[in-house]
C-alpha cells in the first residue's frame, strides 16, 4: 500500500509542478497583455492628442490660406499696375526725346532766321 500511497503522492507531486508551470506561464502571459493594452491605451490616447492637434492646424490654416489667395490676387493687381507704370515711363520718355527734337529743331531754325 505504501507504493500506492507513494505512487499517488508522486502523481500528485507532478500534477502540481505542471498546474504551477502552467499557473505562472499564465501570469506570464496575463502581464504581456496587460502590458500591450497600457500600450494600446497610451497609443489610442496619443492618437486622440493628434487628431485635436490636426484640426487645430486645420482651424488656423483656413484663416491664413484665404489670407494668401487674397494676397496673390493683389500681387497680381500690383504686378499689373507697375507693367502699366512701366509702359507710362517708356512713353513719356518717347515724348520727351520728341519734345527735345521738337524744341532743338525750333532753336536751329531760330538762328538760322536770326542770321538770314
């Protein structure tokens, strides 16, 4: 009987180092996942922090992209007016050297008269 008893408490013995084997790979495993859903927390936290960041760099481009368009469109007016400033400064330059011409071509002729 007492190889019975003997068998029976070796079995036993075994049983219970497989059940704590099993019991702490377990834990193991329970603290791996408890550690991958803080990381998923932190993660899912971390992409509600971005996704409010996002739609405040959104809600302060809007006011500055129309800044820019309205920007470009009075580039473009100024761009337009010096070429026509431009355009005036050729022209009168034009007239002027006839002006010159006109007025030197009067004084030849003056002395001319003023000799004859």
């Amino acid at each position: 009987m007492s190889s019975d008893a003997d068998r029976l408490k070796k079995l036993q013995a075994d049983f219970e180092a497989a059940l704590e084997g099993q019991i702490t790979d377990l834990l193991t495993h329970v603290k791996a996942t408890q550690a991958v859903t803080a990381r998923l927390a932190s993660t899912q936290q971390e992409i509600l922090v971005q996704e409010r960041l996002q739609e405040q760099l959104k809600a302060e481009m809007e006011p500055l992209t129309k800044h820019a368009a309205a920007l470009q469109g009075d580039s473009e007016k100024l761009r337009k007016r010096i070429e026509q400033l431009k355009e005036n400064i050729r022209r009168m330059r034009a007239k002027r050297k006839e002006l010159v011409d006109t007025a030197n071509g009067l004084a030849e002729e003056a002395r001319a008269a003023s000799k004859a």
